[in-house]
C-alpha cells in the first residue's frame, strides 16, 4: 500500500449509498481507498478501538442505524484517536443551511459534512468535487495533527526533564503548602510576587510555575534586575529602534517583546529604576511596551513573575518603589521561609544534593553519617539552600568513602573562618596552595560572604566597589550564580 493512500472507514448501512460512495471515489482509487464498510456505530468503534492507525479518514451517514449514531459516535470516534478526520454525510431532510446543525457537528469534533443527493441524481455523492477535496483536505489536517503531537510529545518529554532538574525538594508543611500554591497558580495566568531570601529558591518556584502552566511550550526568560546598569535596563527590556540613539545602528528586541506569548521573571524587582517601573506598569496594565524611538506602542503577551528579598512595602513608604506598581505585581503572592525555618526539609536536601553532584562527577553516592546530619540540620544557614548546596559540594571533594561529623567540618571552614580572628588563613605548611587556587578562594568566600549580608546583587556590587554588571559575571565565574 503506497504511504500516502488515504485509507477511509466508511459507516453507511445503505448498500444503495455504499455504491454511490464508491462510484465517487473510484476515480482517485490511487490516491483513496475504502478499506472497510460498517453498518453501524458499534461495530465501528469496535474496529477503530483494534485499529486506530490503520484509518486516516472516517466516512460517516449521520442517519447510522442504530442507537450510537450522530454526535454521540463522532465524539466515542475522536476519544479512540483523536487525530482521525470524519466526514459526515447526510440525507436532503437535513437542511444545509442549518447552523446550529453544522456548528454541533463542528464542536462535537466533525472535520466538514454533506448531504448525499437530491432526488436526481443516483450514481455520485452530490457536489462530488468538494466531497473529494473534503477528503484530501481532512488528510492533511490528519498529517498536521499527527506532527503537532509528535512535537509536543518531544516538547513534553523536555519539559520533564526539566521539571525534573528544577524539582522542589521538601519534606516541610511550610513547601509542601508552596508546591500546592505553584500548581493552583499555574492553571491561572495572574501575575504573581516571590518574597523571600537570598538563596531560597524564588527562580526555582518561578520555573515551576511557568512548565506547568498552559505557556509551557513558550519561552521562559529569566533576568536579573540587579544585575543591570540603571541606565541599560530599559533597553534590555523593552528594547530600541534602529537610529534611536547613537549608537543604535540596529533595532534591539528586548526580553518581553523575546517573552511574547510565554514568561519573564523579573528577579530582584525592587532594583528597577522608577522610569522603567512606568514603563512596566503600562506592560502590566495595557500589553504594551514603549521601545525607545517607536512612536506607537507594540502589543504583547507575557506572563510576569517578580521576585524580591526585600519588603516592597517599605520600599513604597520610602519612596522607592511604586505603590500602583506593587499592587499590580502583589496579585499572587507566595512567601518563602528561610532555610532555618523549615529544618525538616534538611536531611532531604542533603541526600538529595549529594546523589546530584555525586552523579554529576561521576562517583558512587557517598553514605552520610547521623551526626553530620545532626550538624548540618542545627547549622543557621544564613545563605539558605544556595549555601547547603555549596557545602554538600565541598564535602564531595574531599573524596571520602562516608560523610561524617569531621568532613561536614572541614567543608564548613571556609565559612567559619570568617569569623576567627585568631587564624583568618588558617595556613597549613602540609597542605600549601597555588596562589590561583588560594586567591580563588578568597574571592569566592568574600564575595558570598559579601553577598549573604546584603540585600541584592546591587547593594553587595557597590560594597564590593564594582558595577553590578561586572559583580554578576564574577559570581558566575565564581560559581556563585548559574
């Protein structure tokens, strides 16, 4: 059978108009084939349920005897394989011009319908030339679907792997209630705010929320407010015209016209300028965004998920943040707790981590002792799951066979170390660095250091006397950031 033969079911129990079927299609019985004629609805289905692939185009009388007949059976048909395309075809009694027939029929899943014939004509389907091109037409309306869901297939399998990656691990009441607010808040498309501290997890739940939500399949743009110069962050996110400025010698899409039709997550929100607060108020309220040099605005669709470490009402009352802006972003709210708040997810994180990065460096997953579990689940953690995750890191480079009390410690003195005067180097004349390494982690230790007691990428950039663009790149660097 050659691969693009259409292959029809067709349900008629009218031997007459079975004929008439065949007489109309044989002129293109190299291109469309009969290959099975049933009298009725239940011996359909039956068919359709052993045979779902082996039909592309299901021909059916409205008028089937029987009970299961009609919209009823179009729509057991599409349950069985959604993709098949049916093609109804009825007697003259039914009114062609009747709307409400042709629209139920639509809705229940029809893909075109006909009548058989009027009085003098015998021998052919009547309007023969558009039944045929019905016919082509709902094969490749088949072949489409058929593509469509393979893509999604393969876009659905991404996703899982991805939700897979962002998985949020908790065995807390306080994340358990955040995992149920994630999966109400992605059937919704409401902007939504993340509170919480540096290092919880905010861009964590912002990802969750966008995979399971219905723009799964569009683009999901995360950006650091904090991480942007004042004066770039109105064209990194609405973007510019060609000739705008000088410089401009080429138009610039910025991220929420990139964003369009999926989400942005606008981290360390508090950290916008009040000039690109205005222009993002209009985004929120009207889907628009003003481009620097367009004289109109451009429409868009975006999904905004803000996230702060700060309280954004105390950045209203001081004058900082934009009271109409605050009540725009604060529709859905959730609050994460820091890490010493829900100890109970600890010994969880723990394992967890340490399978990750174990697998990651290509060793078998190291046992952990109760005692370092005890120390790490007492231990305040003020840079929270960001700085658990670091130091499950460091106890996997140790290379010991089982993680116990002493090897938590050691990874925990680089930490410690901050605050003894005594010994801030703590050198060892047995275990003497290059300096790359050692002045690596110096910085490393001073910039988290730097960064767990401020408030934002921006405040811990101008103590550390940088630019925030220039502070980012190093804590990449570092490994501090993704």
């Amino acid at each position: 059978m050659k691969d693009n033969l259409i292959r029809i079911l067709l349900i008629e129990d009218e031997s007459f108009d079975v004929m008439r079927v065949e007489n109309t299609l044989k002129f293109f019985k190299d291109k469309i084939k009969i290959c099975k004629v049933v009298s009725n609805g239940n011996a359909a289905l039956e068919t359709l349920t052993h045979y779902p692939k082996d039909y592309d185009v299901i021909i059916m009388d409205y008028q089937i005897a029987g009970k299961l007949k009609g919209v009823e059976l179009i729509q057991k048909i599409k349950s069985i394989e959604s993709t098949l395309q049916i093609i109804v075809i009825t007697k003259l009694t039914m009114d062609i011009t009747d709307l409400v027939f042709a629209r139920k029929l639509i809705d229940s899943g029809a893909f075109w319908y006909c009548t058989k014939y009027p009085n003098d004509i015998e021998d052919y389907i009547y309007q023969p030339t558009d039944f045929i091109i019905s016919i082509f037409n709902a094969y490749e309306r088949k072949k489409l679907e058929e593509q469509k869901n393979k893509s999604n297939r393969s876009l659905n399998k991404q996703i899982q792997q991805i939700l897979e990656q962002k998985k949020i691990v908790s065995a807390s009441q306080e994340m358990e209630e955040v995992k149920n607010q994630i999966e109400r808040i992605a059937k919704t498309d409401a902007t939504v705010l993340i509170t919480g501290a540096s290092g919880t997890g905010k861009e964590l739940v912002a990802y969750n929320i966008h995979y399971k939500s219905s723009r799964k399949y569009e683009k999901f743009i995360p950006i650091n407010c904090g991480s942007l110069p004042n004066e770039l962050i109105e064209s990194e996110l609405f973007g510019y015209e060609k000739g705008s400025f000088t410089g401009a010698s080429n138009r610039k899409k910025g991220l929420f016209e990139i964003a369009d039709k999926g989400t942005i997550f606008l981290d360390e929100i508090a950290e916008l300028s009040q000039s690109a607060q205005v222009k993002l108020l209009r985004v929120i309220q009207e889907g628009e965004i003003d481009k620097i040099g367009r004289t109109s605005t451009l429409k868009v669709n975006v999904r905004i998920i803000a996230a702060t470490n700060k309280d954004l009402r105390e950045e209203v009352r001081n004058g900082n943040f934009r009271e109409d802006l605050y009540y725009r972003l604060n529709v859905l709210l959730i609050r994460l707790r820091p890490l010493r708040e829900r100890r109970d997810d600890i010994p969880l994180l723990t394992r967890y981590f340490l399978k990750q990065y174990s697998f990651q460096m290509g060793i078998e997953t190291p046992p952990i002792t109760d005692e370092a579990l005890q120390r790490l689940t007492e231990y305040n953690w003020p840079g929270n799951v960001r700085e658990l995750k670091n130091i499950i890191q460091r106890t996997l480079f140790f290379g010991q066979k089982t993680i116990d009390l002493s090897v938590v410690e050691k990874a925990f003195i680089p930490i410690e170390l901050r605050s003894n005067s005594q010994n801030p180097f703590a050198f060892d004349p047995a275990n003497i660095k290059p300096w790359n390494v050692f002045e690596k982690e110096i910085k490393y230790n001073y910039f988290k250091f730097v960064r767990e007691h401020s408030n934002s990428d921006a405040e811990a950039a101008e103590k550390l006397g940088v630019a925030p663009p220039n502070y980012y790149r190093m804590s990449k660097k570092l490994g501090l950031k993704k």
